[in-house]
C-alpha cells in the first residue's frame, strides 16, 4: 500500500516534465527574453536546475538563447499560437 506523500509526489520524469513546461511558460510570457536569475526565481527552482533543463530544451530548439543579452526566448520549434489567427 503506498503512502499519502507517495501519491502526492510526482514521478522523477513527472516532475522535470512539470518543470520543463513550467519554465516554457514562464518564457513564453517575456516577449523580449527572460535572464537565467530571473527564469529560476520565477518557477521556484534552484538556478542549476533551471540551467541544465532550459539548456536542454535550447539543445532542441524548444528554447532559444540569446548569447549576447544572456536572455532565453521561445524557440523555432515551439509551436505559434493560432488564437485570433482564424484557423479556417
């Protein structure tokens, strides 16, 4: 039988996905660029957490980075949003 604190902790590849699309979101809502200090007070995690997650979605064009103003921002793979787009 597993126990309560079982049940409400999240998979470790549960919770770096939570995480991953945590970060995304908080990029997505910086149009001009999030810093590495900014991105991880924003989602609550430890800045060496949000390094090795956010460079790995960079490494897979979900992220970019911006090398000059050390700033992270959506990436070409991401998908745009279609919203207000008409989709007919």
């Amino acid at each position: 039988m597993t126990s309560r604190a079982e049940r409400a902790k999240p998979a470790a590849g549960v919770q770096t996905v939570v995480r991953a699309l945590s970060i995304l979101d908080a990029i997505a809502g910086r149009s001009t660029g999030i810093s590495l200090s900014d991105l991880s007070r924003c989602v609550g995690l430890h800045k060496s957490t949000t390094f090795r997650i956010v460079e790995t979605m960079v490494t897979l064009g979900y992220v970019a980075k911006l090398e000059r103003a050390k700033l992270y921002r959506i990436g070409e793979r991401m998908p745009r949003s279609r919203q207000g787009q008409g989709s007919d």
